[in-house]
C-alpha cells in the first residue's frame, strides 16, 4: 500500500458548498482503522472528501491530495454546531447514534442538500446488549459485517433504513488466519470498556501476570480507548499499551480478555485461541422480547474461539487452553460475511446511486 503525505488546511469551518462532498465522520486514530479501506477508495477516485475528527486519525498513514479537507472539533459543543450545518452527498461514520442530541443530523434548508447517512461497524460483536437505545435507529444506510448482524438489526433500525451485508471493511482482501504461524512470545490483555469488568481483572492482574509468567511469556495490557487508565496502577513488570492504533494485534501469541469483539479480530487474524474471564458484562440496555431469542455474538464465542476462566482459578492453569480450531473457522465465516468487503460495499453505493 502506498501512503501520501497530508497537504490540506486544518480549521474549524466548512469548506465550499459541494453537494457530492463526501464527509468521514472518525473521532480519533482508534476508528480510522474500520473505514479506511472506503477511505482511500475515495481519496483515489478523487473526491471531495471532509474529514471531521477530534484529532488526526490517520497515524502513520499519509495522504497528498488537495481533495481532502480535515476539520478538527475542539468540543462536543463545536462538533454539534458544525454537524447541524454540514451539506454533501453521504455521511460516512463508525459512531453510532446519530440523530440524537449529541450527534445531530444536519438541519439545512433545502433537506436536499443534507447528507444520506452511512453506519460502518466498528465490532464484530451483536448489536444488541452492548449499544445503547436507538444506536442504529436514524442512519439511513447500514453496512452490516454478517448475516448474523443483519438479523439482529431488524428491530433496531427506522422503517426507511436499509441493511446491506457486505462483510467487514477491516478485513477486506485478508485471508482467515493469514498470521497464524507468525507471533512474538507475548499475551495481550484487553479487556472491553465499562468499571465492572476492568476493576475486577486489574484488581487481579497479579493472578493473570503470574499464569502467563508460568507460561513463560511476556505480558502487555492494553486498554480499551474508553477507559480512563490514569485512574489505575500498574506494576512495574506489566507493559501498557496506549497507541491507540491497533496494527500488531497479529503479533502477539496469545489473547486474554472479557467481552470484548476484540477476540474475534484477534481469531480471524491467527487462528489461536483466546482465554476470557469470567467478569461482569459491560451492557448498556435491557434486551427487549424480540431480542432475547438471540444468540449474541460476544456471548457465543466465548465457547468457541475460546475458554473462559474465572480469575482465580488460573493458579491451576498449566498451559493455555486450546480450542477447535476447525469450529472456531466455520464460526469466523459466519462473523464476516466475506473478504470482497470493499467491492461489495462500493457495488451497493453505485447500486443506490450515493456515487
């Protein structure tokens, strides 16, 4: 891949009026990595693209086109301004919850000119337990990674919403288990966000330090972007991982975590297992009836791609576990869709006439 240096002005206004504009909606470097496949599809075909964000998104990434016109938010309160404002041809995000009072559609007169907006998903877990009320409910397009997904978004979405099952964007043209025979003598943790959970494994993670000390690698702990780690300890022996880029996942030998849908990028890429541990689930609503027949995604996979343990047992743990791996594949294939993302994606932007 062949990467471009950014030359484009920073400020806090929208450019000229352009009713094909593309607008990329990516809060910080840690979304980038879900969209950049549409990304730079865009970039090389030459579109007017507004990029709006907290801060750079784009890493060690680096772009040279005079198309691209990045708008950095110093607040929520500027960004719901600016949001309120913006016209163009689609709205591009892996943020959910649009058209509420934090992330408000665009209000312009004529409607004409406001964006159709577009949901990329940033897990590959259900869309259910772990997002809150109406995440879905106002985009007017969907790209769903799975069939699985796309089900359990029906009663989630508005009656004008259309969900496409295209696969997810991430893993575009890249084989299931492509790093399998290649890692380094580590184990990531990696717990999802919400107090419950984190409290309890680094309330513990001396337990976790010495099982994987036992199995004679090295440990590194990554939190989730969410969470406020300033607020924790660490022990001196423990390396924490703050990049907020995610590009060695495939690295690292072994994974341990909670709930969180970084298990399953995690599988996809090696095809090694995982250990979750047993602590409280980070949910932020109650499943309603129609939902409660679910499978949940995140629910599932602990019994698949995975063992799960509970903290204080793995003083018995002699090795780390193993799994089926021909199940844990046949799961993975039905996580993702397919691994023609991009193309599918692009044939249903040109099929709906949003390019």
């Amino acid at each position: 891949m062949i990467f471009h240096y950014i030359s484009t002005i920073i400020h806090f206004a929208i450019r000229t009026k352009d009713a094909n504009k593309i607008i990329f909606f990516i809060e910080n470097l840690t979304h980038f990595r879900f969209i950049k496949n549409i990304f730079e599809y865009f970039v090389n075909e030459g579109y007017v693209i507004d990029v709006i964000c907290f801060e750079l998104p784009f890493g060690t990434d680096k772009y040279k086109y005079e198309n691209i016109n990045i708008i950095i938010l110093k607040n929520d309160i500027e960004k719901i301004k600016l949001l309120k404002n913006i016209e163009g041809k689609i709205f591009i995000t892996t943020t959910p919850s649009i058209g509420t009072a934090i992330f408000p559609k665009s209000k312009i007169i004529p409607k004409s000119d406001r964006p159709k907006y577009l949901y990329f998903f940033h897990s590959l877990v259900s869309p259910n337990e772990m997002y809150v009320k109406n995440s879905f409910k106002n985009f007017d397009f969907i790209f769903s990674p799975s069939l699985i997904i796309s089900e359990q978004l029906k009663t989630l979405v508005g009656l004008k919403t259309k969900v496409f099952t295209t696969g997810y964007l991430m893993f575009n043209n890249i084989k299931l288990g492509k790093y399998s025979d290649t890692y380094d003598n580590k184990v990531l943790i990696a717990p999802t966000w919400g107090e419950g959970g984190v409290n309890q494994i680094i309330n513990n993670i001396s337990k976790i330090m010495d099982f994987v000390k036992n199995i004679s690698l090295d440990i590194v702990f990554r939190p989730h972007p969410m969470t406020k780690i300033e607020r924790y300890k660490f022990s001196k022996e423990i390396y924490v991982d703050r990049n907020k880029d995610l590009d060695d996942l495939h690295r690292y030998k072994y994974l341990i975590t909670d709930y969180s849908g970084i298990a399953l990028e995690f599988f996809y890429l090696t095809k090694r297992p995982v250990l979750f541990l047993e602590v409280p689930k980070k949910i932020k609503r109650s499943l309603s009836k129609k939902e409660q027949g679910f499978n949940l995604i995140e629910n599932e996979m602990r019994n698949v791609i995975g063992n799960k343990i509970n903290i204080n047992d793995l003083v018995n743990l002699k090795e780390f576990p193993s799994v089926n791996t021909d199940y844990g594949i046949k799961f993975m294939q039905n996580s993702n869709f397919s691994a023609n993302s991009l193309d599918k994606t692009i044939q249903v932007f040109k099929d709906e006439g949003l390019i």
